[in-house]
C-alpha cells in the first residue's frame, strides 16, 4: 500500500474520503462559529467567551485531522 510513506504535503493534497470531507467542514463551522462569538464587539459573559476558545480549538483540530486521512487505493472485497 504506497499511502504508508507519504509526508505531509503528499496526504493533505491526496484525495480525502467522504466522510472526512464532511468532518473538516463541521470542524470549519465550529471554528468559525467560535471566531464570531470571540470578536463580537458586545461585551458578552466570561463562560461564553471561553467557550468559544475551546469551539475554535476543537474546531481547528478536527479540521486539520481531516484533511490529512487518505482515500485508500484498494478497493473494498464484497463478500456475498
């Protein structure tokens, strides 16, 4: 299986599976939606801003993670 010795530039521009696609986009929501509620210039509870840290965190990770998971070059064996 050639996906074993790739380096990082090799996976994040190989192409990704579906699910993961899905994933990065939720991750990008979330960070989004974390970034909106840090720079909103209403003064806003401590909990809710901390919140938003953690919303951005979480979000970037999952985003990253995704984008590096590889579609694999066999293909699934159907038994019947």
């Amino acid at each position: 299986m050639k996906n074993k010795n790739m380096n990082v530039v090799e996976r994040t521009l190989a192409p990704t599976p579906k699910w993961f696609k899905v994933l990065r986009t939720v991750g990008i929501a979330l960070a989004s939606v974390g970034g909106v509620i840090i720079a909103s210039p209403v003064a806003l509870p401590v909990g809710l801003v901390s919140i938003a840290g953690y919303l951005v965190l979480g979000g970037s990770i999952i985003s990253v993670v995704s984008q590096t998971a590889v579609k694999s070059e066999e293909e699934p064996k159907v038994n019947l």
